[in-house]
C-alpha cells in the first residue's frame, strides 16, 4: 500500500471540492442556457417580436431567427 502523506491528502480533497465546484458552476450555466432557449422557443410559438425576443433573452436576432425557423418544422 502506499504511503500518502497528509499534504498529499489534503491537496488531493481540496482538488476534489474545486472539481465539484467548477462542476455545479458548469451545470449551472448549462441549465441557464437550456432555459433561456426554452423561453424563446416559447416566444417564438407565442408570435412575439423577434427583436424583443432577442432582447429578452440576450440571444442574437439571427439566432431567434433561426428559433421561429426551426419552430415551424414538426420536431420543436
């Protein structure tokens, strides 16, 4: 068995905490982007302004485009 040292153990559990912090934050941002494209879809399907959409949701008008584009196609 090896030997690890108790500053060994430590930077092993302190690099585990910052690889589950870096992972929530990851996560986080991904579900915020998840639901703001949720959102727009469902503005879209409303008939709101796409210029408001994009402004609501920060994304870009060609990008909201492309949203009430897709949203016409059977698979949104």
């Amino acid at each position: 068995m090896k030997y690890v040292t108790s500053w060994e153990r430590i930077a092993k559990e302190e690099g585990i905490e910052i690889g589950k912090e870096e992972g929530i934050e990851i996560g986080k941002e991904e579900g915020e982007k998840k639901g703001k494209l949720e959102t727009a879809v469902a503005m879209v399907k409303k008939g709101l302004n796409l210029d408001l959409i994009a402004e609501v949701t920060g994304f870009s008008k060609q990008r909201v485009q492309q949203l009430a584009a897709d949203s016409n196609s059977p698979g949104i």
